[in-house]
C-alpha cells in the first residue's frame, strides 16, 4: 500500500559520538520503560500535524530526519526534522512513493540535512485510526528494519495519532512518546488525544455514575413520609446496585462498540483496497537503486482444489522463488490451510 525506501549508507548507525537527549520536554501517554524512548522536537511535531490536515482526502506522508543513540542499552530516537513526500500517487487508502518523489526526498536530504539520519517514515489514516496493516507491516520488515527505525501514524480526522517501534523483533506501538524543545522555550501542544475510546467510556461512566447519585437523592429527600424508612432505604440500595450493574454492562458495550467501529473502518479500508487491486495490480513499491525496479501486487481469489503452487502456475509466478513472500504477505502460517473463496495477494515479476 505505501511505498518506502532507505539507502545503504543510512542503515549504518555511527554512534562514535553520544547524542545529547533533550532535558526541556512533555511526556504525550505513558511511555514504558522498555519502549524505544522517542523525542519529536516541538516545531517538526506541529508541522506534520499542520501537514496531515491539508488533504483529508487522499493519504500523504514523508520521512523522519534526526538522530539515534544507545545510552545505558536504552534506545533514543530524537527527530528534529521532516521531509515530506511530494509527487506521490495517493487515495484515500492508499499512499505511493514514486521514482519522482524518492529524488526529491535524497535531494532534500543531502541539501538540508546530510549530517541526520533517516529514522522512520510517517503517514496519515484519515478516518481510520491508529494501526498498522498488512502492508505498512510488510513495509517497516522490509524497508525500516533496524531496532531504531520507527513509523509514524496521524489520523487528522479523529485527531489521534501514535508512534510504533521494533520491539521483540516485532512491531509494536509504543504507550506513549516526548515533544521537546531547546531549554527555556515554552512548549505549547493542543491537548493530544490518546485513548479515544477509554475517554469516552469514562465521560459516560461518570455521567451515568453522577446520574445514578442524583436519582437516590431525589428518591429520599420526596419519597412519601407513609413509607418505611428502612424498606425504602433496602431497596434503594438494591437500586442502586442495579443502576451499577447496568452502568458497567453499558461501558461494556460501548468498548464493544468502539471496537466494531474500528474495525469496520478497517473493513472499510480494505474494501477500498480490494475495489482498487480487482482492477489493476497496484504498484507498491519502488527502488531508488533502480527506477524501473517496482514490485507489483496482485489480489487472487483462491478456487476449489487450489493449491499455492497450481495458483502460482495460473499467474505465471515462479513457485519456489516466490513461496516465502507469499506466505509472509498474506500471513498464511501454513500452505495446506487455504480455502475456496479466500482472498490473497500475488507478488509479480
């Protein structure tokens, strides 16, 4: 789906000379004491911020410029500046760095930034949320692989955003991450959102608790004088009890719901992705080494008595070159378990 690369000479990481961590910071989440330690300094932070919200349309995205450590075996990552991704082909679910675009990230590099690195990549869900999906996975294993390099996902619509991290060899989103500026400078950041869903169960918890209290209160101070006391004291507590109980189901099954959504936005995504792939291969990637050298995608529908290797002989595909991509892109744990009716992706030549 999105397109990335990074050169030789940026996969090397020259730690001769320790960084110095910022001292002037804001903590965005709670960030876990084994999470690479991530540092966004306050301007490149507004800016993509800026940047994600002028096409809420189509995805776009750029490159992390900054600088990497190691100190006391804890991984820093502070980004200092950002290249964005011009002359991308772009959808709403989609996202392409073309021959085009990778001339002008190396070009910017070299001009603005030759001393930095190239830590990660970042790029927008408008209206998807935070996540990564199969192919932006596939991307990061392939592409920004080293333990320090990360990704970067906004989503402008619903104003969240978050970082991930190689961590046990997998990639994992961290809990939270640093805005920093220089010593003496005020660091003024809109309140950032990030729990949508665990702040919107609390708002109606509390709500509903506010209003379970308010109800006991009317109930006691106007109940009828010919009423036992106690009798009515026992069974408000019994409702109480109650409103309690239905009070937890519903926070219950608003997190359900938040859930589905997200996942029907993930659905939606995908859908989006299957209509696009049904009527072309889709171009995912492209080599800066080599501007004609791009890896094409193609989306298969496996039929009755189908197996990997009679699908790889329809399309042409070189079976025994082709078998461990094809597993790893369609997380297919092992090839005897496919199916009629099921969905793959097919690299092509």
């Amino acid at each position: 789906m999105k397109k990335n690369e990074i050169l030789e000479d940026e996969k090397t990481n020259n730690i001769n000379e320790t960084i110095k961590l910022p001292t002037n910071f804001i903590t965005v989440g709670e960030v876990d004491v084994d999470d690479v330690k991530i540092y966004i300094k306050q301007d490149v932070y507004k800016r993509i911020e800026k940047f994600s919200k002028e096409d809420t349309s189509n995805e776009c995205g750029g490159i992390l410029i900054g600088d990497y450590d190691e100190i006391n075996d804890k991984k820093n990552v502070i980004i200092t500046a950002f290249i964005e991704a011009k002359y991308t082909d772009a959808s709403a679910s989609t996202l392409t760095f073309t021959h085009e675009t990778w001339n002008y990230i190396h070009k910017e590099h070299e001009e603005l930034y030759s001393e930095k690195k190239i830590l990660g990549w970042q790029h927008t869900h408008p209206n998807y949320g935070i996540f990564l999906s199969n192919y932006d996975i596939f991307i990061q294993e392939n592409f920004f692989n080293l333990p320090w390099q990360i990704a970067y996902v906004v989503d402008p619509i619903a104003e969240t955003r978050g970082f991930f991290q190689w961590r046990n060899n997998k990639v994992e989103k961290t809990n939270g991450f640093y805005i920093f500026d220089e010593i003496g400078k005020k660091i003024k950041i809109k309140q950032v959102k990030s729990s949508e869903s665990n702040e919107k169960v609390n708002l109606i918890s509390i709500l509903m608790t506010l209003l379970a209290t308010i109800s006991l209160i009317f109930i006691v101070f106007f109940m009828n004088e010919n009423y036992n006391i106690t009798q009515k004291f026992n069974e408000l507590l019994s409702i109480n009890t109650k409103i309690i109980e239905e009070n937890n189901e519903l926070a219950q099954k608003l997190q359900e719901s938040n859930e589905l959504v997200q996942k029907s936005q993930q659905n939606n995504e995908l859908a989006q992705k299957e209509q696009q792939n049904d009527s072309s291969s889709k171009t995912t990637m492209q080599s800066n080494e080599n501007g004609n050298d791009i890896v094409k995608i193609k989306a298969y529908i496996i039929q009755d008595g189908d197996t990997l290797n009679i699908i790889c002989q329809k399309n042409n595909i070189d079976y025994f070159k082709k078998k461990s991509i094809i597993l790893k892109m369609n997380d297919i744990t092992n090839e005897d378990k496919i199916y009629g009716g099921q969905k793959i992706y097919l690299p092509l030549d």
